[in-house]
C-alpha cells in the first residue's frame, strides 16, 4: 500500500501536469488526505461533493490501487485433508458439517487448490446398491395404476377422495390384489414414509415397511363385497396407432370440417 507522503508528490506531480488525468483545478492533495483520513471512496466524494468515480480515478493516478486485493482467508481450514477427503469419496455438504462451514467454501476452496470437481451424483450408490432399486425396467404404468384405483374403489364401495395415494407393500406396481394396497391421504403422507423409510433401511436393513407404513398415515382396505379376479397376466394393452388421413382427406373447409374428395359423376 503506498503511504501518505508518496500519494501526496504524485498528486503535485499529476495536477502540474496539463492534458493529462482529471482536471488540475481540482484539489488533489486535499484529496488524497480524505480519503487517507477516512479509506472509504464514497465518503470522500461525499465529503468533498464530488462523483466516486473521479474520485477513484485521482486515487488511481496517484497510484493507489483500489478493491480489497489479496487478502487471508477467514476460515482457517486443513486443506490437505480436506482434499485428501473430498477425493476419497466424500461429498462437500459433509465436509461443511465437519469443519463447521457452507457446502460453498468448502467447493471454492477445493476449486482455489486445483482439485478436480466430481460429476454430480458420482457419489451416490448406483443400481442394485441403492435402496430403492426397483430391477432397473421402466415401463408405462398408466394401466397397472387405473387397475389399483379401480380395485381400492370397489373395496371401498365408493371412488376414492381426489388426491388419495395408493401404496404398494411389495413395492410391485403389477400386484394389485386388495391385501397389497395400502391408502394415504395425499402425496406429502406418502413421501414423508418413503423418506423415514429410507433414513432407517441405511441403519436397519431389516425394518418392517408395512408396520412404519401403518404407523405413519396408511391404512388397509377393507375386503371386497365380492372376490377380486384379476387377469393372470395384467400386461399394459398396445397402443393403437392413430390412422393418418390422406392428404386429399385433410383439406378443410372454411368452417374447419374435412371434406373428402368428390367423386367422379357416373357415366350416363
């Protein structure tokens, strides 16, 4: 940082000086004791009526250079092992819990030391190690999900409130027999179990689901009036193809409405 004494010979040196920086009528020195009185520039404009921005640029004739260039860091963190911990496997929310500090300090401090940044979620168990691993097959379940509203609606002898979730206890959305289904009121009961779900299969892999579903909002269906038989096999249906019209069949009329093509008139 320059002193005091030298802004001051450099501010006579550029206010002799004609055609060069900010206009020489203005009071420099007077300037460059302000702003060392107080080392804020907007107080010093304020002070002396006059803009921040030529403020700034006497200051910076003067050679004193402004923002708050390199300074200490103020989270005093093992870098090191923080590193070492990160590329291990660890992700940055954790390293925040453990030195006491944002998830963000700790990536722009990994970013700062050079350590590569990880592929978002590279961390997380993949495939059969996850627990909610379902087989790793996705298909259209529209079908399976009208059938386990149909079957709830029939054990219930009425259809079901707007906004019931139908669970599944094994976790098949094909199986719905009525002793598989278990009823939430809505989505934010029905998430909140598979969140408590989850947090005790990583510490108890054992855990009852139908009990802590039962123990948290679900309730059973009541038996059916009458047996349930279901399809052996409840594949989804085949979607049908929409027959495209000819281009001749798709003209419209001015009302909207096709109009197929005229006929030819019959010999006579």
């Amino acid at each position: 940082m320059i002193t005091l004494q030298e802004a001051l010979i450099a501010a006579r040196s550029q206010a002799s000086r004609k055609g060069r920086g900010p206009r020489p009528k203005l009071d420099w020195e007077g300037v460059i004791r302000t702003f060392f009185g107080c080392h804020n520039q907007h107080e010093t404009a304020r002070l002396l009526g006059m803009s921040q921005g030529r403020v700034s640029a006497i200051l910076r004739s003067c050679g004193i250079h402004l923002g708050r260039g390199k300074r200490e860091p103020i989270h005093h963190l093992p870098e090191e092992e923080m590193a070492a911990a990160y590329r291990a496997g660890a992700p940055t929310s954790e390293l925040g819990r453990r030195y006491g500090v944002d998830a963000e300090v700790i990536r722009k401090r990994l970013h700062k030391l050079g350590v590569a940044r990880r592929e978002r979620g590279s961390y997380e168990r993949r495939g059969s190690d996850n627990p909610q691993w379902k087989g790793g097959t996705k298909e259209t379940m529209h079908y399976h999900r009208r059938q386990a509203y149909e079957v709830a609606a029939i054990c219930v002898g009425q259809p079901l409130p707007r906004g019931t979730i139908i669970h599944h206890c094994d976790e098949d959305p094909k199986n719905n027999q009525p002793c598989n289904l278990l009823l939430f009121e809505n989505q934010s009961a029905h998430g909140s179990f598979h969140q408590l779900l989850l947090e005790r299969q990583l510490t108890d892999p054992g855990v009852d689901a139908i009990l802590l579903a039962l123990e948290n909002g679900a309730r059973r269906l009541p038996p059916p009036p009458n047996p349930i038989v279901l399809p052996p096999d409840t594949e989804a249906p085949g979607r049908r193809r929409k027959r495209r019209l000819p281009a001749s069949a798709r003209r419209r009329t001015a009302r909207g409405q096709f109009v197929p093509d005229p006929q030819p008139a019959p010999p006579g």
